[in-house]
C-alpha cells in the first residue's frame, strides 16, 4: 500500500481538536484545546505518525534496502516503525538494546518479530556507540526515538492542522516534535521535559519561539510517581481522555499548573498536544 492509501485508509487525519473545560481556567477567560493525535491510529498513534511519516515516504524513491532504528525492548517507536514496516511492504530492522533478550522476551518484540522486523540485539555499550551491523549498511538509518531531520519536517503537516492560538503546549523527549512544531509555527511553543536533558535539547540550533521547562521531570525518566498517576486519573475523569504518566501527563501536568500559578494571561488560547502513548 502506499503512503497516500494508507494515510487515508488506515489513519485518522486530519486528527481531531477537542475544548476541554475547567472551572480554574475558564473563569479566566483561558480556553484549553487538546490536538488528538493520540486518536490517529492505535499503533501509530500521536507524533509517531508525523515523525515517521517522512521517512517512510523517502524510502520508496531510495535505493536503500529498508528502515533500520534503535531501541530498548519496549521502544514504542520501533513498535510504530515495525508495524508501518509491516502495512507499507518496507523492511526494516530494529537494533535493540540488550543482547540477553530473544524475541520471545516480551510481547512487543514477539510482535515486531511477527510484523517482519529483523530484531538485532546487542549489549548496552555496544549499543551506545550506535554502530550499525555491517549487515545492515544498506539501511536508511532512523536515529532512536526517531529524532532527525525528515522527523522535525514531519511537524508542518500537524501545525497546518491547528487552529490560530496564542500558545502551544507539547511535551518533549528527543526533542524532534516540539522543534518541528516551532520551526513551522508562529505561535510561542512550550516543550515540556520528561527527563533531564535539557543540555542536549539546547544542542540543537532551537527556533526562537520555542521555551524549554524542565519543572516537571518529576525525577528519574518514567520512574513510576504516584502525584503523576493520580493525575492522569483525575484527567481522564474529567475529561474523558487517557493520558499517560511519562509525556502527556507530565505536559498537562505543567499546563496546568502554569494556569493555576498565574503564568498564563487571561484570555489566552491554548493548544495542548495530544503526542499518544496511551496502549
Ligand atoms: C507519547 C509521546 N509523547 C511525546 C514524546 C516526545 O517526542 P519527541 O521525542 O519528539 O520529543 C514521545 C517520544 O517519542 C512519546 O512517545
């Protein structure tokens, strides 16, 4: 199938925009808008999609061989990778961390594996060095976390889906989603860290319309926080949308204490991103 049948068969696009009401922000005038990316697909769900789409589509005029990409053994970008691999007829490789694990190891490998995806595991130090097997050279190279070049590109397509707004809210691991939404935006962007890399985010050359907060790691990356769990259980109460506890929980986590705190004027219009993650 190509991109274009897909995209229109399979995926939800443009995905929707929804309002979300509370009496704390409402009252001030502030409207709070939540981008559904999360609905686009259940595999490849929320930037997944904008991020991999690119790549994908580059693909079919290379002379490459396939799609390679890192992970850990619960990546859910090789996940998505694996399963657009499988539905678009484009091999591709996953180099996962951890030359203990088989494919049987957990569900997700064993149905990378039985989506086609070549599984390569290798210890964590090779790993760190991001050597590609020479067995693999042939392959496009996507980095981990699918950051990289046709990712941030990717992030035009969601930025013309969005409605004027005078903020927008996305929550930031590579960096890939919130850099390819400023770059294509005019609107003030907020990334919100999920783990302490804020060095390594400001290594790249960063559009100026893009804030960095790094006040809701909330400690260690996707260390289990009971704050944050209630959290998205009270979200998803109240608004009827599941969030999770490492990107989109952390990111209307600061959104909303940034409301309460008064760091947002009255009257402001918001769009916050929906990024997925919810399995
Ligand atoms: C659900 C979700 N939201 C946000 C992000 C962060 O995106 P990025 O790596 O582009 O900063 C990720 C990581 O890919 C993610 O899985």
């Amino acid at each position: 199938m190509d991109i274009a049948n897909f995209e229109f068969n399979a995926l939800h696009l443009p995905s929707p925009i929804e309002e979300i009401f509370d009496e704390c922000w409402n009252s001030k005038g502030i409207q709070v808008f939540v981008k559904r990316d999360d609905l686009i697909h259940p595999i490849i769900s929320g930037n997944k999609w904008r991020k991999l789409k690119n790549y994908l589509q580059t693909f079919s005029f290379s002379t490459h061989s396939g799609l390679l990409s890192f992970g850990g053994a619960y990546s859910n970008h090789l996940y998505a990778l694996a399963f657009a691999g499988h539905s678009l007829g484009i091999p591709t490789v996953g180099i996962i961390r951890g030359e203990e694990l088989t494919t049987g190891s957990n569900a997700f490998l064993s149905q990378m594996n039985d989506w086609g995806m070549q599984l390569h595991f290798i210890s964590r130090t090779v790993y760190r060095s991001k050597t590609i097997p020479l067995e693999y050279e042939k392959y496009a190279v996507i980095a981990e976390g699918g950051f990289g070049e046709l990712a941030i590109q990717g992030m035009e397509i969601l930025v013309d889906e969005l409605p004027a707004c005078d903020l927008i809210y996305t929550a930031v691991g590579t960096g890939a989603t919130a850099i390819g939404i400023a770059k294509h935006s005019e609107t003030s962007v907020i990334g919100v860290l999920t783990l302490n890399n804020r060095s390594e985010i400001e290594s790249h050359s960063l559009p100026t319309n893009l804030s960095i907060e790094d006040a809701y790691v909330f400690g260690k990356y996707a260390k289990q926080n009971d704050e944050l769990d209630l959290f998205c259980a009270e979200f998803h109460l109240q608004h009827r949308i599941s969030i999770e506890p490492i990107y989109t929980g952390r990111m209307f986590y600061a959104l909303f204490d940034h409301i309460k705190n008064g760091h947002i004027a009255p009257n402001t219009k918001l769009v916050a991103i929906h990024t997925g993650g919810v399995k």
